[in-house]
C-alpha cells in the first residue's frame, strides 16, 4: 500500500483526468452522438419495414381470404343457378310431357268419336243399303214369285202377321 | 519488488534482449521521431559494479524500470562499440510548479536521462527514482533511514511517456471514431473498419449498458461506457507491443477513471440509492443504523475496487510476461529458453484476452453501479 | 515484506483462486445444464470473479 501511495504521480492524474474528460465530450458530440444515433435511426427504419412487411402479408392473407369467400359464393350461385335450371328443364320436360300427353289423348278420343260417328254413319248407311237390296231383292223375288194378285195378298198377310208377332 | 536506479547497469545481454526488440519495434513503430543520444561522460565506475550485478538482477532491475513512468520517449537504449550509451526515443516537456519561481518548462534532454541535474530559472533538478527532486549544482539527493529522498519535491505535471501515450491514444480514438460517425452520413450501414467497431458498440449497449441500467435511462451513460471501453482497451494492448508504455499499470490512471464512475454514480444516484444507503427498508431499525455504515463504505470501496483491479491485473501481466522472457537469458540453453519461449508466447494471448477482459469488467462494472444508482424500485 | 507477510499474500491467492474456481466450476455446471443461458451466466460468473478478485487484490496490497 505505501509503495503504491509512493509511486502515485499527481501529474499522471491530473494528465489523464484532463485529457479523458475532453475525450469523453469530445467524442459524445463528434462520435458517439451520430454513431448511435445512426444506428438507432437505421434500426428503427428495419424495424418500420419489418413490421409494414408483416402488415402487407396480413393484409394480403385477408386478400386470399376474401376471394377464397367469393370464389365460394360464386360456385354456390352457380350450383344454385344450375339446380334451379336443371329443376325448370325438369319442369318444363314433365310439362310438356303431360301436355302432348293431354292432346294425343284428346286426339285420340275425338279420332275415336270421329271414328264412332263414322262408324254409326256407315252402320246406318249400310242398314240403309242392305234395307234398299233387301227390297230391291224382295221386288225381284216377290215379283217373281207373285206374279198373282193372290199370291201377293197371301204374302202380305203373312208378313204382316210376323210384324205384329214381333 | 525492488526498484533500482535506472540508468546505470548495461552490459552484454541488455543489449543482445535489446536488439533483439530493436527489430520488433521497427516493424511496428515507424512514428515516432527518433532521436539519439550519446552520452559521452558514462563513468568508469558505473562499469565496474555492472560486472558484479548478477543477471537476475539486471532482468529484475528491467522489469522495474519497465514498470515505472519515464520523462522522455525512450524505445530502447545499448552500449555502442566504444561503450558509450545509446539511448533511442524523443524527449519530452517538463512541467514543474515550483513554489519560489512559478512554472518551469524545459526538455527532458536536459536531464540526460537521469544523470545529470537540469537547471531552470536558476534552481536544479533531479530525477531520482524516477521522481522529480530539487536539487543543487551536484545533484545531491539527501536520503533518509529508510532511503527515502527528503529533497523537496516541485508539484510535477511533466508530459511524460504515459501522459503523451495517453495524449496519442485520445487523438487516434477521436480520429477512428468521428470518422466512422461521418460514414454513417452516405450509408446507413458501418463502412472500413467501422464494420469491426461497430458489434463492439452494439454489444456495450444491448449486452453491457441496458441490462445494467435499464431501457429508459441508459442513453445518458453510453458516451462514457463506450468511451472508457475503448481507452482501456486500446491502453491494454498497447501495453503489449514492444513500445514498452504501460499506462493502465499507474495507480493515478486508474483512479482517475474509477474517481470518474464514483462521481457518475454518486451525482446521479437517486432518491431511491439514498435510501438504500442510509436507511435500508425492510430492515429492522437496529439493523438499519449498522447497514448505514457499511453501505457507505460500500460506495468508496466499488471505485475502489475497481481502481486496483485493473492496476493489478495489468501490472501482474506485465511483471509475469516479463519474468519469463527473462528466463530465456538465465536458461541460455536449448531446452529451457524454447520452452520459456512458448510459455511467454502463450501468456502474451492470454495477455490479449485479459486485455479486453479487463476494459469489459470495468465498462461492465461501471454500468452495474450506474443502474443501481438510477434503479426505480416498485415497493410497498 | 516480511516472511508473515509472504504467508499472508499466499493465503489470500489460494482463497481468491479457491473462490474464483469455484465460481468458474459452477458455472460451466451451469451452461451444461441450460446451453440456451450462456450469455447470461457468463456474465455473471465474469462480475463474481472480477468481484473476488478485486477484493483479493486489496487484500494483497494491504499485506
């Protein structure tokens, strides 16, 4: 301890108090001062770009987000619009089936009706005809066989006589 | 340890560990002027006791001498082929306060490296053991019992090796830092050797100011966390070339930068830091008023501490590094000096490390009490 | 020096060198049973040794 006491030079001291303050302040002001706040202003800019990338990226995902809702909606109207249509061209498939069902049926029954007048017209026309052959058979078969006025009477009595009978 | 003379002894092996220095210096130190001396009045009976002078002392009496500060420039000095004694480096300014005649500023030449007296204004002076003493035409240095000189002593603020080494590291600390802050003006990002400094700067706040001391506040301690970082840092590595300074191994530059951190903190201690000193909560009262004392001390002996840390840490470097690179001179055979050899080389690195581990403790220690001393404590 | 003063000096040196190695063996305990703490207790275990030794130092100057 005395040795160290011994050996202290205040000049030493007084040199180095100096010259480390002024050094000290000196570089707080020409180094330390623009070094770090350089570093603090560059450190910030990383920082700011950092957290506007991250910004960006979230805002991005949202993006995604959004025309992944869309792109659902837009498939869900379209499978939508798709059923409604293929629902109408069902409907309008069983529509029409039935109507022509409808009309061939109506066709059909006014071909039968037309069919049935027809039909009657020809069974009265033929009962017409065979009524006029019949007699016109008769005539020629009466006529040939009646010559005599008494043979005509005998028939037409007999006839009538069945008419009534009948 | 024992102190010797200076100027005395020199003799073959000096001057064989000598140059071989010489070729390491004129690699690494090509700025500083170099100025020679020969000193023609070298007495004869200085010669005759340096035959008597064992080797071992000679290597003891250097590694003082190396230790000690020294009024001028000196690199290395050896004895020519007339034996006269060269001495290489550049003198310095003395600057005495003399109480009689006032301020006297002369060259250190004038005291031819400690053998002569210097006259100024009329008065002599001295250099005894490596301190300035008042003297008369002769030199005489009255010595007491215990060899202490009584002649009086000028109040002395010399530009000495140290001073000047410490005048140098500043100027070229200024010049690397304010150049790299004028970097940052055209590109945000460290240009040259600003790319090395800066994860230095960057580690002594994230790792070093704000952990110790706290997001909010530790802007105002940076300039001189930084700033004692690296001086001591560059101080400590300098002490390794083979200039020879070793300013961290002064007691007076050591105090001045722990008298530095006590003035920070005790200026900028808090309410809070008071309290805690002289009347610690939480305590019961009988043990407050013995804490009070303690706590007191506590703050004289932080500084303190770290005063004769990094005095001793560097000066027991020095003193051991030195120690076994003269084992190479006393074992002068082929086993002993290699091997001397690789410890010495193996202790330098070392040496490197406790270089920047010592300016780190220090920087990291400051920081520490600086937080206590701003510390908020969120209590009852 | 004295000689008492030489056994006072080697006190000292082998409690800060005890103290400091303890300190040193505990925390490389430490940092192998949490790696990811390193940084932290390296740091501490630097201010713990610096404060032993500093006090070891005052010692050594006072003997």
């Amino acid at each position: 301890m005395d040795k160290l006491i011994e050996q202290f030079s205040l000049g030493l001291f007084f040199w180095q108090s100096l010259l480390f303050i002024g050094l000290v302040l000196l570089l707080k002001k020409f180094a330390w001062k623009p070094i770090l706040d350089a570093v603090n202003e560059r450190e910030e800019g990383i920082q700011n770009a950092l957290d506007s990338a991250e910004e960006a990226k979230k805002e991005m995902q949202s993006l995604n987000a959004d025309n992944e809702r869309i792109l659902k909606e837009a498939r869900a109207e379209r499978d939508s619009l798709l059923k409604d249509a293929r629902e109408v061209k069902d409907k309008l498939i069983s529509d029409a089936k039935e109507d022509a069902q409808e009309q061939a049926k109506t066709i059909i029954e006014n071909a039968k009706a037309a069919i049935e007048v027809e039909k009657k017209a020809a069974i009265s026309e033929l009962k017409t005809q065979v009524a006029g052959l019949s007699i016109e058979i008769a005539e020629k078969v009466v006529k040939s066989e009646l010559a005599s006025k008494d043979d005509q009477l005998a028939l037409v009595d007999k006839i009538l006589g069945d008419v009534t009978l009948k | 340890m024992q102190r010797f003379l200076r100027h005395d002894y020199y003799y073959h092996m000096r001057r064989e560990f000598l140059i071989q220095k010489i070729t390491f210096i004129l690699l690494l130190v090509s700025f500083v002027s170099f100025a020679q001396h020969h000193d023609a009045d070298h007495g004869a009976a200085a010669v005759e006791t340096s035959s008597e002078t064992s080797l071992k002392e000679e290597i003891k009496e250097f590694i003082g001498h190396h230790l000690l500060d020294s009024y001028d420039f000196s690199l290395f000095s050896y004895e020519d082929e007339h034996g006269k004694d060269v001495h290489v480096g550049a003198p310095l300014p003395v600057i005495l306060w003399d109480s009689e005649t006032g301020l006297n500023v002369f060259s250190s030449s004038n005291f031819h490296h400690g053998e002569t007296p210097a006259e100024s204004k009329g008065n002599f002076y001295k250099v005894y053991h490596s301190k300035i003493y008042k003297t008369d035409a002769a030199g005489t240095i009255h010595l007491d019992d215990h060899h202490h000189a009584t002649n009086e002593k000028p109040l002395d603020f010399s530009i000495t090796k140290n001073v000047a080494v410490i005048f140098l590291v500043s100027l070229l600390m200024f010049f690397i830092f304010s150049r790299m802050a004028k970097s940052y003006k055209t590109s945000a990002l460290p240009t040259g050797f600003g790319r090395l400094l800066e994860p230095i700067i960057l580690y002594i706040r994230d790792d070093i100011a704000i952990p110790n001391i706290g997001k909010k506040k530790y802007k105002k301690y940076m300039s001189y966390l930084l700033t004692v970082f690296f001086f001591v840092w560059i101080i400590n590595l300098l002490g390794l070339t083979p200039l020879g300074v070793n300013v961290t191994n002064n007691i007076a530059v050591t105090l001045a930068l722990s008298l530095m951190t006590y003035f920070i903190t005790t200026f900028s201690g808090n309410k809070d830091y008071w309290k805690h000193i002289f009347w610690m909560p939480g305590v019961p009262t009988p043990m407050k008023i013995i804490l009070a004392p303690i706590e007191l001390l506590g703050t004289i002996i932080k500084p303190f501490s770290l005063m004769i840390r990094l005095y001793a840490n560097i000066t027991a470097g020095h003193i051991v590094l030195m120690s076994i690179i003269g084992l190479m001179f006393i074992f002068k055979n082929w086993i002993g000096s290699p091997l001397s050899f690789g410890l010495a080389f193996a202790l330098s690195l070392l040496e490197l490390l406790v270089a920047a581990l010592q300016a780190y403790i220090f920087t990291m220690l400051s920081a520490l009490y600086f937080g206590s001393a701003v510390e908020e404590h969120d209590h009852h | 020096m004295t000689g008492l003063n030489f056994v006072g000096a080697g006190l000292i040196v082998i409690g800060a060198g005890l103290g400091i190695g303890r300190i040193g063996g505990s925390a490389m305990d430490a940092i192998a049973r949490q790696p990811e703490a390193s940084g932290k207790i390296q740091t501490a275990m630097l201010i713990a040794a610096a404060l032993i030794e500093g006090i070891g130092f005052a010692a050594l100057f006072a003997a």
